[in-house]
C-alpha cells in the first residue's frame, strides 16, 4: 500500500539542491520551490532515502519526510492552502 508523504529539503549548496531537485521529480509531484508529494511503497521510500542520502551533506542539509496517511484515504484531504489552488494531479496516463 502507498502512503502519501510531504518531502521537504533545504540544501545549503545550489549545485546539490538542483541534484536533489531533478532526483525529487522522479519521486512525487513538485508543489512548491523544495517541496514534493509523494506516493511512495514502503521499497520506494527506503529507495528514496538512500538516493538523497548519498546526495547530501549530513552536516549542511536537512530533508524531512512528513507521512500524511494512506495515498487512498486521509492523504487526500490532508493538505490545505491558501491563496492560489492546490491540488495534485490525479494518477495515471492523461489522455490529450
């Protein structure tokens, strides 16, 4: 099952946020300057991890995994805003 998680990052170098950054949009839907949604399986996350670890400097940079609940339950309504619309986009192949 897929849990819905907010991935935040602040990375202290621009060369190594950009790294993070294009690693992050294989991973989730960008909603904000270093801020993902992600729908991860426990694999997925324990992937993600590890990729993010070998990518930033523990002593400079910071990422924060926030699990808001299953991707099919709670996660979808877990997330409100203010100003301009937010909303993920749904899953799937999109047809033009």
């Amino acid at each position: 099952m897929k849990h819905a998680f907010v991935v935040t990052y602040d990375i202290s170098d621009s060369a190594r946020w950009r790294q993070v950054f294009r690693l992050m949009k294989g991973y989730g839907e960008w909603i904000q300057l270093s801020v993902f949604m992600c729908e991860l399986t426990g694999v997925q996350l324990v992937e993600l991890r590890s990729r993010l670890s070998a990518e930033i400097h523990h002593d400079l940079d910071q990422v924060l995994f926030i699990d808001i609940g299953p991707a099919d339950g709670r996660a979808v309504n877990a997330v409100q805003g203010i100003g301009r619309k937010y909303a993920l986009e749904p899953p799937g192949p999109v047809i033009v």
